[in-house]
C-alpha cells in the first residue's frame, strides 16, 4: 500500500474526533478515534482537565477526491 492508501483508510477508521471551539468559528482537531465511546471517555477527562474550553465530538465524514477534480 501506498502512503497515501494508509492515510485514506487511517481516516475512514479514525472518523470519530474531538474538536476544541475557538472564537471567530474556528477549530482545532485534538483527537482521533475508532468509536464514539473512546472519544467520548477522552472527552470527560479533557473537560475536567481544561473545564473553560468547548469541546465536542464530532463524526468527520472524509472528503473524497476524485481524479481530475480541483475541489
């Protein structure tokens, strides 16, 4: 497999992440994770480790890209 075949099937495994909310609409990734219930247990420990921040769970549905396509 190629390096990029391992990094399309790691995002199709790891589709569950915790996003941390910031101002102005933006986000920062703080985690990837098989299932919903890893990332909600991660999610529990950074909201009594950080308890001002917004965090949530999030399914992130890859993009695909097709050949010959810009977007």
């Amino acid at each position: 497999m190629t390096k990029s075949c391992n990094s399309d099937l790691r995002s199709l495994l790891f589709s569950w992440i915790i996003i941390r909310q910031l101002p102005n609409l933006q986000r920062i990734t703080v985690g990837k994770f098989r299932n919903r219930s890893d990332a909600e247990g991660h999610l529990q420990i950074l909201r009594r480790m950080i308890p001002h921040a917004r965090f949530e769970v999030v399914f992130d549905l890859p993009v695909r890209q097709y050949p010959g396509k810009n977007t």
